[in-house]
C-alpha cells in the first residue's frame, strides 16, 4: 500500500510504502495544545517505510520531554509527524490524504477532555491509557 500526506500550505509533502497501525486520538491536556484541537489523530508508521518527498528543509521540531517530538511545517503551521529518537515514528491522521484505509481504533484520556468536547457514541474510549485492546 502507497499513502501520500501533506500540510496545509502543499510545501511539505511525504509518501508511506506501508501501512498505517494502531491509530487513536488522545483527549489529554497536552495532546489539545499539540494538536490544536479536541484531541490528537495519530497512526503509527515504520520508519522505514516512510520517505519526505517535498518541503523538507520546512520542518521544524519541537521536541519536548521523553524524547518524544512533532515535526511541523514552519510556513503554514500543520503538525505532520512524531518523530522518536531521531526518527519518524508516525503520522497525524489530519495530514494524511485520501484513505488510510484505518480507523480510529482508542480514544484515550477521555477522562480529561475538554469541557466543551462532546464525544460521539460509538467509539472505544478509555477513562485514562493507553490500555491494550481486548
Ligand atoms: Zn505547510
Ligand atoms: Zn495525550
């Protein structure tokens, strides 16, 4: 499988020669302001598998504890990527074009959401996590 993904401006673009895994979205404080919204939209990715194929001097990182990072376009401000040691360890699903052919598996931390969050019905969501799926 071939995915393609980009940020808003269309500067920064990569290619994925694989499949996304265990996506979920996080509805901790931290993830809002990372993801500028009501939660994070994240599927992993093997770093191998991954390629940038425009933009790439664009990015910025921001690094912050556990060695954990997010990439970002630096001219129109999309959040593209995590980035784990020094590599890429897996994409937000917002930047991702067409279908990934994956859904949302977990939400987690939905125990500190947002007052102004309403979660649908449906979904499989975890007071606190990440807990392995049964
Ligand atoms: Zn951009
Ligand atoms: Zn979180």
């Amino acid at each position: 499988m071939s995915l393609t993904g980009e940020c808003f401006c269309g500067d920064v673009t990569y290619r994925i020669d694989g499949i996304l895994t265990d996506a979920r979205s996080c509805h901790c404080s931290r993830c809002r302001k990372a993801f500028s919204a009501q939660a994070s939209a994240y599927a992993l990715v093997e770093h191998d598998e991954f390629s940038w194929t425009s933009g790439e001097q664009l990015l910025t990182a921001y690094v912050g504890e556990q060695g954990f990072g997010l990439q970002f376009c630096s001219k129109c401000g999309s959040t593209l990527c995590g980035v784990f040691d020094g590599r890429i360890h897996g994409v937000t699903l917002g930047c991702v074009n067409g279908n990934p052919e994956i859904e949302i598996g977990q939400h987690i931390f939905v125990g500190s959401k947002a007052t102004w969050e309403i979660l649908p019905d449906g979904i499989t969501a975890y007071e606190e996590g990440p807990f392995p799926t049964s």
